[in-house]
C-alpha cells in the first residue's frame, strides 16, 4: 500500500528529501558491513516484563531471525497490503516484526500496552486487521485472555511471542525450517500506522512509509554526531513516532547497537547508560530531574560515553540544560514534535543559550538557515485561529501550520478528519499555539494548546507560561495548568504539580515565587492547586489534561 501517489513521492525524492530505500536495504548493508556487531540489546529486567530471557543479537543474528519471522507469518497467510495490529514490549521482537512484515509487503499497526481492550479492538476493526500479534503478558496484565475476547472473527490470525492459548506461537513457528523470502518492498510503501494518544476521541492513525521513517535519521545523527559505533538506548515505547525519529531510525541509518528499556524504571535506566556504554539517548524533562538526583550520579562528574540527550513532552527548564552542560558535559536537545509530523528541533548548535533553547524553537520556513539538513524542506506559518489571517508580527499567537516531507499525509481510514486537519494551502493544522520571538523574528515559543489558552474574565492565560514559569521553582519537578469554570470570570488557572523529594509547597507559597521572582501578572496567577506523586500520561506519553481536569473539577467540587 503507497503512502501516497507516484508524483507526491517523487517530488520530495527529487528534492533529495524522501531516500529511494527500504528497511531492508539498510539491513542488509549492516549485516555485510559489520555482520559481528550487536544490533540490538533487550531490557535487561525482561523476564520481570513477559517472562522471557532478555537477548542481545549481532547484525547477522538480527538479520537470521527477521528472516525466519517473514517466513513464519507468511507460512500463515499475511502478505501485501495485510494489517498487523501488535501490542508488545520494548523487545527485539516488536522491531524484527517491522522489518518481516514489510518485506512480505505488509503494515504493522503498534499500539500501546496501555490499550485495554476498548481501544485495542477500535484499532482492530479500523484497519481491517489481518493478524494480532501480543506478548502474552506484560507485568501483570493477561494480553492473551484480552486478545482472545478480541479476535473473534475467524478470518484475524493470533500470534504471540511465546505460549498463549488459541494464538499461534511464532517462537515456535520461527524454528521452522523454510524457503528465505524475497523482498517486494518499496521506498513509498506504507511500513506502519501510529496513533495519536486519542485525547480528543477515537484513536487517529498515521500511516509512515520506508522513505518517511529513514528520512528523518539526520535529526540525531547530525546532532550527536553519531558514529556507526554509536550504542543508543531507547526508553520511549517503539509503538511512538518519537521512538522511530529519535532512536530506531538513526540506529538503522548508522548500525549502531539499540539498547532497549521497558517499562521506564530510573534504576534500570541509570545503570544501562553505564553498563551499555550509550552515547545517546531521550528523557522527560521530569526523568532529567530525577536523573541528576539519582545516587549513582550524585557522586560523578560525567555519564560515561553520554554525550547528547533528546527531550521533548513538556517544558524543558533552562537550569537542566545548564545543569547537564556543566556538570557531565551533556547536550540537551528541546524536540517538539507530534505524531502528524511537527517538527521543530532547538539545538545545541543553533542555540548554544541554555534560556534560548529551552524558551524558543527554529521558525523554519522563514529565510534563516539552520543547522539540520532535514528542517530546509520544511514550511511553517502561523493562523489567527478566529480569522485565518497569517500572523507575521512578533507576540501574537496563532496556530502553527506546517507542510514539508515529514507532514504526515492524512489519518488512515478518516478521510473526514483528514478534510479537517489540512488547510487549502496543504499545510497541516496542528492545534498548537505559538508566537513568533527573537530580534529578528527568527524563533517559535510555545503557548499552549487551542484548548489550553484560559481565558480569565475576557483577559487569555497561556498554559504553557503558567508551567514554564513554576517549574522554575526549586520544589517544582512537572507541572501542569489547565482551566477550569468560575461563575464569574468563565474560567480560572488550575495547577498540578509534581514535587521533588522531600519537599512541599503551598499555593500561597507558589504565587509569591511566580510574584516576586518570574514577575507573573496577577490575573495569570494559578488559583487552585493539587500536588500529585506523578502526572496522569497518556499512553503516548503526554500529560492527560482530561485526566487533570477531571481531578480538578473532583477536588474542587469536595472543597465547595
């Protein structure tokens, strides 16, 4: 299945952005290269995931197997333009099924382990799933029973990664002996279909072809300046577009060796950066926090080969840019980025100021040239979201609206929402406010969500600020802001704060620091307060500000 007509495509080949490559091309020029090489390292706590022994396999190795798996799942019917949905772990496996399956010219559909069998069986009957294929179990939960309320069509296969009752195990398919399958791939094939945290409805999927996925590897490599030596570790589920920019598709650029983590835990994450030698990997800006406070770094002065570091889902403090700068020698990379294809990647090189890159975002687009090859095909511009006007003038927020080779092509099966979520120029609507900064108009900042401006007696209130500004408090980790009703002005600024250890803060304490230190403006001042242990995510990652809401409106109404 193409990701889009024959001429769309070879517009962006022409322009040299979109490589005329597939999966497999890279894979095989890794296992000739540097067939002895680790390609990829489980987690090393696996069994306490799936109950399965953690791996680590070579080129060759990798490559073996792939090849063993694209013989099991078409033994069992899957061919061209077939759909996989998968609900699997952070292991070798989930990445060899992208791999098998777009070399028999099929699609793989990752969801996240979070999905619980609403959300599972939507995607399901959404794609017209040809197969299913789960880890039995992930920690506690029982995918095999929830995967067989699911599939009840006899016409959807079953697989698992192991023994599970009605599926077909592919561990023993996969020993099997048969014939090596050759490749029908192609570059503007559809490889496979992500989804978007669905905070708004239904999940919405977005469909990446070969050439998008390895396209957008120069990201990274450029950044970190990575080697075909490079070991990255990837803590981000591989279900994620954010998994697939910032880790699987430099590693399959460069060869390296990918280090894989699952389920987050800041122990296990600590001790791999060390015992696996990374040079580079991506954290929350709340795990960076955490991280520069964990025992085994307290006392170093370094993070061993680690030298560049992406982080993206929340505001990224300045003083945590300094903070790794300084004290290990670690750059940190501000990425914001969403499923649809936004792009926008403050970098060390373009904005050496650690107040600079963390307030502000390239205005790509716009006549400046940046440092990363990748951003010079992208297109950005800035709506009134009431008028539609084009914003040109600093200090004005508008929605960001992007076209370029990573603007994803619209939501696969959804041609309603796909109607919705371009304007008539081409360029996507990406619900994200921004306003154009810098002395020479050459910089985004970030305001909020559409939904996530307040509006306070007709005077607006960015979201983004409010966070911004109280997470530079010292007893702030993460922070959160979202509106809620008032009888009288419409809506007021609620605050969730995650704290750091062994600390406490008031409301009354907090708007004294946003007063007397940031300089609020007293009507942006938050006026209700929760501390949570941590902020509600969504599968993807994201805060949940529908989640938050709804503990506002909870504890608001208990103390009414």
């Amino acid at each position: 299945m193409k990701i889009c007509d024959a001429a769309t495509a070879q517009r962006f080949r022409d322009a040299g952005w979109w490589p005329d490559t597939t999966l497999d091309a890279h894979l095989f020029r890794h296992m000739r290269e540097r067939p002895d090489q680790e390609a990829i390292v489980d987690p090393p706590n696996r069994q306490e995931i799936d109950g399965l022994v953690p791996a680590r396999l070579t080129w060759a190795e990798f490559g073996a197997a792939i090849d063993r798996l694209a013989s099991a799942l078409a033994r069992n019917g899957i061919g061209v333009d077939d759909v996989i949905v998968a609900q699997m772990a952070n292991t070798w496996e989930i990445i060899a099924l992208y791999f098998a399956a777009a070399r028999l010219g099929a699609i793989v559909s990752p969801v996240p382990t979070q999905y619980r069998e609403r959300d599972v069986s939507y995607v399901v009957n959404h794609v017209r799933a040809r197969a299913l294929v789960i880890t039995p179990r992930i920690g506690k939960h029982d995918f095999g029973t929830m995967a067989s309320a699911i599939v009840r069509d006899a016409s959807i296969k079953l697989f698992s990664i192991g023994p599970c009752a009605n599926a077909i195990d592919l561990t023993v398919e996969m020993d099997k002996a048969s014939a090596p399958i050759t490749s029908v791939a192609q570059a503007d094939d559809i490889v496979c279909l992500c989804w978007t945290s669905g905070s708004e409805g239904r999940p919405k999927g977005v469909a990446r072809s070969h050439s998008q996925w390895l396209a957008i590897a120069p990201m990274i490599v450029e950044t970190a300046n990575l080697q075909p030596s490079c070991r990255i570790l990837n803590g981000r589920p591989v279900v994620t577009i954010g998994a697939m920019t910032a880790t699987l598709s430099p590693w399959l650029q460069m060869g390296g060796t990918l280090v894989n983590h699952h389920p987050f835990s800041l122990d296990v994450f600590v001790d791999q950066i060390f015992s696996e030698a990374i040079d580079f990997t991506g954290c929350a800006p709340a795990m960076l926090v955490k991280m520069a406070e964990h025992p085994a770094i307290q006392t170093r002065r370094d993070l061993g080969r680690l030298r560049t570091i992406s982080s993206g889902s929340a505001q990224l403090p300045a003083h945590l840019i300094t903070l790794y700068r300084d004290r290990f020698g670690v750059d940190l990379l501000n990425v914001f980025g969403s499923t649809e294809g936004t792009l926008l990647a403050s970098t060390p090189q373009d904005m050496p100021k650690a107040e600079d890159r963390a307030a502000y975002f390239p205005r790509y687009g716009n006549g400046r040239q940046w440092c990363l090859s990748i951003t010079r095909g992208i297109e950005s511009k800035l709506k009134d979201p009431e008028t539609g006007a084009v914003i040109e003038t600093s200090g004005q927020p508008g929605e960001l609206h992007h076209r370029g080779p990573f603007t994803f092509l619209g939501y696969f099966n959804a041609p309603d929402l796909t109607a919705a979520a371009f304007d008539a120029e081409g360029f996507a609507r990406t619900g994200d406010l921004f306003e154009i900064a810098g002395n020479e108009r050459q910089y985004y900042r970030f305001v909020g969500r559409l939904k996530d401006i307040v509006v306070r007696g007709g005077m607006n209130i960015s979201t983004a600020e409010v966070e911004s500004l109280a997470v530079a408090h010292p007893a702030v980790m993460e922070a959160a802001a979202v509106g809620v009703p008032d009888a009288t002005l419409g809506e007021k600024v609620a605050l969730a704060l995650a704290l750091r250890d062994g600390t406490s803060l008031s409301l009354a304490e907090l708007n004294a620091f946003l007063r007397e230190t940031c300089g609020i403006a007293l009507f942006k001042q938050p006026e209700h307060l929760i501390i949570l242990d941590a902020l509600p995510r969504t599968a993807v990652g994201k805060i949940d500000k529908t989640v938050l809401r709804q503990l506002m409106a909870e504890r608001i109404g208990a103390e009414t």
